[in-house]
C-alpha cells in the first residue's frame, strides 16, 4: 500500500516535533551542569591560590621542610593547571594530590608550637577550611545538576533530541581511589 505525500509529511513532522522535544530543557541543563563546573573550578583556584600563603607562613618557621614544600608548590601547580583545562576527572586527581601534600605540610605544623599560635597561620588555615568546604558544596551541586542532566537525556523523546544534537552524558566528580580512607599522620 502507497502512502500519501501528506500522510508522509505529517509522520515526518510528528517525527521531528517528538525528536525536537526537550530540547530547551537539555541545553538549560546543560548549562546548569556548566555553571556548577565553574563554581567547582572557582573554589579550586582559591585554594590553589591560599596554599602558597601557608607554605611561606611555615617556610618561615621550618626551613628543613624543604621537601614538604616542593611536593606541596608540585601538587599546587598540577591543580591550577587542571582547572585551566576544565577536565573534571583531572581536576578531582590533582586536588586529591593537593590534599595529600597539605595533610604532609600540616603534619609538619605540629612540631611547631610558635607557628601553631600565629595569627597570620591561624586565619589562613581558617580560610583553608572555609574553602574545603566551599568546594564539597560545589562538587555536590556540581554532581546533583550532572545526575539530573544525564537521566533526563537519557528518557524518551528527549534521547532522540539530545542523540540528534549530540548532547553526551556529562562526567561526574568523583573522588580518587582510596580518598574514603583518612591519612594517617605520624611523627
């Protein structure tokens, strides 16, 4: 049986208009899933830009360090060098190496009473905190909005919408291979 050039045109267009579906939605949020990218890397790159204030503050006090500090200026550099590429599984690597090398640098910090009572340390590591938490929030909006991006473009029409424009799935933050486990600090 033959179909009609109206009948063919009238299921091209259902086709089309099921397939154009959700398209507004998809790109909403994927620049909400941007956005809360930007907000993770704006809180790296304050704690990027903390750590060299702390290194200087107990360089001061202990000068034998040395290689404390060079892991921590090492791990510091990989971290705003993965913030300027924007790739998220790269960035959640260099801060886990960033906090590895603060967790060393901190340690040292204990042998170091006078540094422990100094004003100046004291309201950088209170920054240092307050930014530590600034980035959990961010990585936790940052994974709500991925995870709402990817299951909605994974649901019918809006798979056919987001295939057709190539919207992908968006990677979440995810924390590195055994950052579940404290370190341990010892003297």
């Amino acid at each position: 049986m033959k179909r009609s050039p109206a009948v063919s045109t009238s299921l091209l267009a259902l086709v089309l208009l099921a397939a154009g579906c959700g398209y507004n939605q998809i790109q909403t949020m994927d620049e909400r899933v941007n956005q809360a990218k930007g907000q993770i890397e704006t809180q790296l790159q304050r704690r990027a830009d903390l750590v060299p204030n702390l290194v200087e503050t107990v360089r001061g006090v202990a000068k034998q360090e040395s290689t404390v500090f060079t892991s921590v200026a090492d791990a510091r550099a990989r971290l705003s060098g993965a913030v300027q590429s924007g790739d998220v599984g790269q960035m959640a690597e260099a801060n886990q190496q960033l906090t590895a090398g603060l967790g060393r640098l901190l340690a040292i910090v204990e042998n170091y009473p006078e540094l422990r009572s100094s004003e100046s340390f004291r309201a950088l590591q209170d920054q240092l905190e307050g930014t530590e938490n600034r980035i959990a929030v961010a990585r936790q909006d940052y994974n709500t909005a991925v995870g709402e991006y990817n299951a909605y473009i994974r649901r019918f029409p809006y798979n056919l919408t987001a295939r057709i424009f190539g919207s992908g799935s968006r990677e979440y933050f995810e924390a590195a291979p055994g950052s579940e486990t404290a370190p341990k600090v010892q003297f």
